[in-house]
C-alpha cells in the first residue's frame, strides 16, 4: 500500500486495513486492484473532509443521500466516477511532475519481516508494481492523457 499510495501513506489505500480483513493473501493483481479502488473511493471521503477513522459508515449510498438534502443529486455511481477522475488526475499530476512507477523498489525489510500471512516474496511485490504501473497507464488514458 505504502508503494502504491498517492502520498505514499497509510491514509490513501489502507494496505493495512485490507491485511486484517483477509485469510490469506490476495494474488498481487488483485491487492492492487482493491488497493486502488479503496484509494479511489478516499478521494471522494478526503473532498467532503470526512474523518476517515469512521470512514466505514460512509458507504456510497450513505454519501449520496447525505448530499441530496444539499441540492446535489449524485447517486453512488457519480460518486464512484468522480473518485476515480479526482484519482486519476492525481496520478497524472504525479507522473507530470516526475514520478516513475517502474523505480519503485520494495525495502529489503519488507522482504525480510514475516507478516501473519508469511513472507513476502520479491516476486509478489514486481507483479504488483507491474500491474500498477498497468493501471495507472489504464487511467491516465481514459483521462485523455
């Protein structure tokens, strides 16, 4: 998550979150997938300063109630579409300004550390950065960048 994360922080994908919810590790395309989407959906959460330690009630369709009474008509879809616009324009900014997913490099302690589901292989980590990096190509083109 810390890899992937558009601050490179606990606060953008909760890596840490999906770690406590699962038996056993999802294969690395799928983590980033769920990582992103998780990421995708705090960009709506972080836009309406919402305290993320309750960010577990704010579902979409509790957002999209919650907005009505305020004359914005947005139903869980247009939240999840602006999410995932806001994402990618912040991922485009990024890539702008320097940042080279392929130069991501795991910290050997990470390899290093047993996790409650075992070690983590340098290998799980380079399919997770290369569907990443897919992704992110994914999403700056349907931005029209």
């Amino acid at each position: 998550g810390y890899l992937i994360g558009g601050r490179h922080s606990h606060l953008d994908c909760a890596g840490y979150s999906l770690d406590q919810k699962v038996e056993r590790p999802p294969e690395p395309e799928e983590l980033v997938d769920r990582l992103v989407e998780e990421e995708r959906w705090r960009c709506v959460l972080n836009s309406l300063v919402v305290c993320l330690f309750a960010r577990g009630i704010y579902r979409p369709e509790v957002v999209s109630r919650a907005l009505s009474p305020l004359g914005l008509e947005l139903g869980p879809d247009d939240l999840r579409e602006v999410g995932r616009s806001t994402y990618a324009e912040r991922m485009r900014l990024k890539l702008e300004m320097g940042f080279d997913p392929s130069s991501l490099r795991v910290p050997e302690r990470v390899l290093e550390t047993p996790t409650p589901h075992g070690a983590i292989s340098r290998e799980y980590v380079e399919r997770a950065i290369s569907r990443f990096s897919a992704l992110l190509r994914e999403e700056i083109a349907g931005e029209g960048g």
